[in-house]
C-alpha cells in the first residue's frame, strides 16, 4: 500500500519523530508506515487522517 505520508509530513515541517509523538506511537512505526513495511491499524490509520486533516483514502492508496 503506497502512502503520502513523508510529503505531508514534511510540509508540516515535523519530523518523524514529532508525528510520532503527536499520534501516540514509536519513530520506528512511523518509519515502517512510511516505506510501506507496516500497514497501520484501523484507528491508527484514522488518527493519521485527523492529524493531517485529510481522508484515510487521500493519505493511503492501495494500488500496489
């Protein structure tokens, strides 16, 4: 699953870490989200999507 995370991120000017912090999970599973290892929860996914103030479907495409 492809994501758009890393953009969005870095828009916001935060760093992995920070993210990280804000949503309550490890550096290490925003990093796994990011290239795509690590498919986030349900509630995690949604949490994501109220971070960035978007949709689950404009910030994960499922097409390989």
């Amino acid at each position: 699953m492809r994501n758009s995370l890393t953009e969005r991120r870095a828009e916001r000017g935060w760093s992995q870490a920070e993210l990280a912090e804000r949503l309550g999970v490890s550096r290490q599973t925003i990093i796994s989200i990011e290239k795509g290892r690590f498919d986030p929860s349900l509630p995690l996914a949604f949490r994501l999507a109220r971070e960035f103030g978007t949709s689950i479907e404009d910030l994960f495409d499922p097409e390989p």
